[in-house]
C-alpha cells in the first residue's frame, strides 16, 4: 500500500495502471474460480498464477490474456519457487520481459506489485533496511513511529511479495544486507531493540541483467538464496511478432492511438530485421551478418512500432507504413555512430535491396539515413 498523493480522479488517468488495476477483472475471475489450495496469503493457487501468466480460458469462459509468452515450465518454476522459502532471480539478457514478469508475479501473488526497490549503484542500506524520519527523530528519539520502514520491510510484516529491479547494480555491501532476511527471515531493529520477523507469505522477486554480470556479482552466500530462471529470448519469429503485436496495441490503447490497420506487415518486418541482425544470420540461412553492438531485443521492437503508430496516426493516413519505422529501426540498430552504421548499410544493400516485397521499405531506409 503506496499512501497517495494524488486525487482518486488522477491516479484512475495514470498513464501506466499497475498490474493488478489493469487486470483486475481477470484476478477477481481467476480467484472466484480457483479452487485448488493457496500458501498462506497468496490471493491465488499457483497455478491460478502461472494461468495469470501464460493466459487460458477459465471454466466460465472468462478468457486470460497471456502476459509472457514462452516456456510454460518457466513459469511454473518461477511460481513454485515463490512457493518455497527461496527467493526469486528472474535473469536475462535486456528486454526478456524480466521486470514484465516479476510485476505480473506480485500482482497475482500477492495482490500488489508497489513493494519495489530500484537497484542503482547508489541505492542505500535504507532502501532494503529501513531509515528513519529525522524530525520525528530528533524530537522524540528512535521509536517506531520514527522509523520508515523500505518496501523489504513492509512486505515481511504482511507476509507480501517484495521486488527489487535490478540486483547486480547494488553495491555488494547494501547486497548483502539481504543475507539475513532471506536466511533468518527476520530484520533487526537494534535502535529499538526489535525485530520485523517475516510472516508466512512473503518473498522476494529480483531481476538481474546478463550484460551487468561482473557489475556487482552476487556474492556466492547471496546466490545460494535463490533460485535463478533464466528468461530467454523469443524462440521463433512468429512467438516474438505476437509478443510485440499484443504489447503495440495495449499501449496504443493507452495513449489513444488508433488502431493501424495491415500494422502486422510492418511488425512483422521490424521483428525480421532485429532478429537477423541479432542472429547474424538472414532467416533462409543464406547469408551471414555483422551483428550491431545494440541488444534489438524485442521491448526495443514494442517501441518501434510504437513509435511508427504515432507518426503514422498524427502526421499520416493512420496507415503504419515503412516510412514510419524505417527511422525507429535505424536509431535502434545504430547504436555507435561508426561501426553500426557500416553494418546497416551492408544489410540494407545486401538484404533489403534484394528481398521480395520489401522496395518501399528499402527506399525509406535510403530516405531516413539521409
Ligand atoms: N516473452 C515475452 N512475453 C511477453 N512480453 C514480452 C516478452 N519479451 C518481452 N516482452 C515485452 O517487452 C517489454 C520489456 O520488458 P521488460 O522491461 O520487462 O524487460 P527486462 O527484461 O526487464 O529488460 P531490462 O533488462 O532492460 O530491464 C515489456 O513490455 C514486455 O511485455
Ligand atoms: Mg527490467
């Protein structure tokens, strides 16, 4: 529970609801049909959440839209292990739906995905301890009233699931602060003489970027308390063009964009493009390719299109044509001024330009790195 500072009438605009706001109707339905035994606090059964996460048909016909796509046994071994007394390090290569998946985790899990702690390098002891309120503080000396508690600190005391983003940008030492919790599931209080024993419920979710390895590596005592899935990225073009399909049409209903109609050629085009340029391989196997030094990972795709959407609805037809992501492509595969570009324009002379159907895209490409 965040306190607000905003009007009901303002936060009910936000420009990106909560998990559990925006799918509210499919939590309520999948938790009035959800029979099978729940651990202690969970709002659902384990497997009412992987269901929340693969998506399904409930037996009243209430359709769940899938949020993460991918391997079924990923989900249920990120859902088992929040089950156990281990926490959870969702790890992966940029944009593999790690921060997707670990929001979507608490909201079904425990009903709220607010408990959130940023990892940055400059991220303090307070942030997963507790701090305290420092006029409260001075006038009245330690007590409870005077101690703010991190979200780490809250979700033990509710037997709730905590998220912290991004675990290897920590500093070791604040990193290790969660030794304790996480072993003795307890958090002193030595001010007061206290402690906040965690309660039958909570755990813990944190994501972990493979290109921060080496960054502020989990010590090996930190790491024996989790469980580590790897998210992958998309297995095939057609699972990674439904992933960016379904996420361009959520936020274009969230900023209002009309719908594109034939946008499916374009997404298809732009998911082609980066995973070849990814893969360093065209799709028929034929021809190999430098690969750029950006990730292209598929949130990079979701903005593309995005991006596309919006010219296409306030400057064009509404129709997303190649004009309109030629230049989000280009900025996303064109990450170092120098080597980049000698690798797209080797692609677009030698792929684009040959390739069936795809003149007009080539000639926006031509027109856009002008
Ligand atoms: N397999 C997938 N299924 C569903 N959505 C996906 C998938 N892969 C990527 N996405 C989408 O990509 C977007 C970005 O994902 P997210 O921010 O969670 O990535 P991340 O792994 O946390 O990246 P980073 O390492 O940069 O923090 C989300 O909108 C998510 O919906
Ligand atoms: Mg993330």
């Amino acid at each position: 529970m965040t306190v607000s500072v905003q009007t009901d009438a303002a936060a009910g605009e936000a420009l990106r609801p909560h998990a559990e706001h925006a799918f509210a109707d499919e939590l309520t339905a999948l938790a009035a049909t959800d029979d099978r035994p729940r651990p202690a606090r969970w709002k659902l059964s384990p497997w009412a959440v992987s269901t929340y996460l693969l998506g399904g048909t409930l037996p009243d016909g209430t359709l769940i839209t899938p949020k993460y796509v991918g391997p079924r046994r990923l989900v249920e071994a990120a859902v088992a292990t929040l089950a156990t007394d281990r926490a959870l390090l969702l790890l992966g290569v940029p944009g593999t739906a790690k921060t997707w998946v670990s929001e979507h985790l608490a909201a079904a899990v425990s009903g709220d995905s607010t408990l959130l702690v940023q990892g940055t390098a400059g991220t303090p002891e307070e942030a997963v301890r507790y701090g305290w309120n420092y006029a409260q503080l001075l006038a009245h000396g330690p007590s409870r009233e005077a101690l703010v508690p991190s979200p780490v600190m809250r979700a033990m005391a509710d037997g709730m699931t905590a998220r912290i983003e991004e675990l290897t940008r920590i500093p070791a030492d604040v990193q290790d602060a969660l030794i304790t919790i996480l072993s003795e599931k307890t958090l002193p209080v030595p001010e007061l003489g206290q402690e906040v024993q965690a309660v039958r419920g909570f755990n813990l979710v944190a994501t972990a970027n493979d290109r921060d390895r080496g960054v502020n590596e989990l010590s090996s005592a930190l790491r024996r308390r989790f469980n580590t899935v790897v998210l992958p990225l998309p297995a095939t073009p057609e699972a990674e063009v439904d992933i960016v399909s379904r996420r361009v049409a959520q936020t274009g209903r969230a900023l209002d964009l009309p719908p594109a109609p034939d946008g499916m050629a374009e997404i298809r085009r732009v998911v082609t493009v980066f995973r070849e340029l990814r893969d360093g391989i065209t799709t028929d196997g034929r021809t190999t390719l430098k690969s750029p030094s950006g990730t292209l990972s598929t949130a990079e795709a979701i903005s593309v299109v995005t991006g596309g959407l919006a010219l296409a609805a306030h400057f064009g037809d509404g129709v997303l044509r190649p004009g309109d992501v030629a230049a989000g492509i280009i900025g996303a595969v064109i990450r170092d001024p120098a080597a980049d570009r000698v690798v797209w324009q080797e692609y677009v002379e030698t792929v684009v330009r040959e390739r069936d159907g795809w003149k007009d895209f080539y000639r926006a490409c031509r027109e856009a790195a002008e």
